[in-house]
C-alpha cells in the first residue's frame, strides 16, 4: 500500500514569509521617543501635589524634617507605548529645619488620577 503524504498548505508556507516580513517593518520604522515638555504654570495643582509628594516621601525614607515651599520649574515626560504614566522632573523650594531655603531637584513617576501606591519618587537631589 502507498501511503499518500500531504502537502503543506498554501497558508502554512506563507507564515514563516510573513513573520520575516513584520520584523523587517518593525526594525524599519522610527523608535518612539519620549521627549520632556517644559510644564507651563508650575503652581498648577497637579505639579504642587507632586512636588509635595516628593518632599513628604524623601522625608519619610530619609529621616529628615524638609517643608515644601513650591514648585519652582518643571517638565514631563508621558509614558511612550500607552503605559499611562508620567515622569515629572521638578525643581521643588523647600525649608529646613533650621529655616533656611533650599531648592531640590526631583524626578517623580506617577499616574495621574492613580492610588497613592502607583507613584514612585526616583530621584531627589539637593541644587547646590
């Protein structure tokens, strides 16, 4: 008896083509960047709940008594590839203990209109 062998079908030839084909694409088209946008009204609420998030979270971690002032200057970036996120890169006035002015620089990421667990403080750095 012969035994028949079937012959691959016409779609099943044409994935692997296909799958070379959309990494070609992919490879070929511009990688999205994210660029950060200067914020345009710094005592907007938005930028002051940040910066005072920022200044109360580096309290707590750090052991120290610092009192947000006010956000001085900003920008931020949105989240590329729809994460929903965004990092916001501040300049934050604060008072010491002792009362005199200091200016910190900080980098929060966060997602607005989120719970208080999705926002992380990365960075925060003294101005010299």
């Amino acid at each position: 008896m012969m035994r028949r062998t079937s012959s691959p079908s016409p779609s099943s030839s044409l994935l692997p083509l296909l799958v070379v084909a959309a990494a070609l694409v992919a490879a070929a088209l511009p990688a999205a960047e994210a660029t950060y946008r200067p914020i345009a009204n710094p005592n907007a609420l938005v930028y002051q709940q940040v910066g005072r998030f920022s200044v109360i979270v580096y309290n707590l971690s750090h052991r120290k008594s610092l009192v947000f002032v006010s956000v001085v200057s900003g920008e931020t970036e949105a989240a590329v590839g729809g994460g929903g996120g965004t990092s916001y890169r501040l300049a934050v006035a604060v008072a010491k203990p002792d009362g005199s002015a200091a200016r910190y620089h900080c980098l929060v990421w966060g997602v607005p209109g989120s719970h208080l667990d999705t926002w992380q403080l990365r960075r925060f750095r003294r101005i010299q």
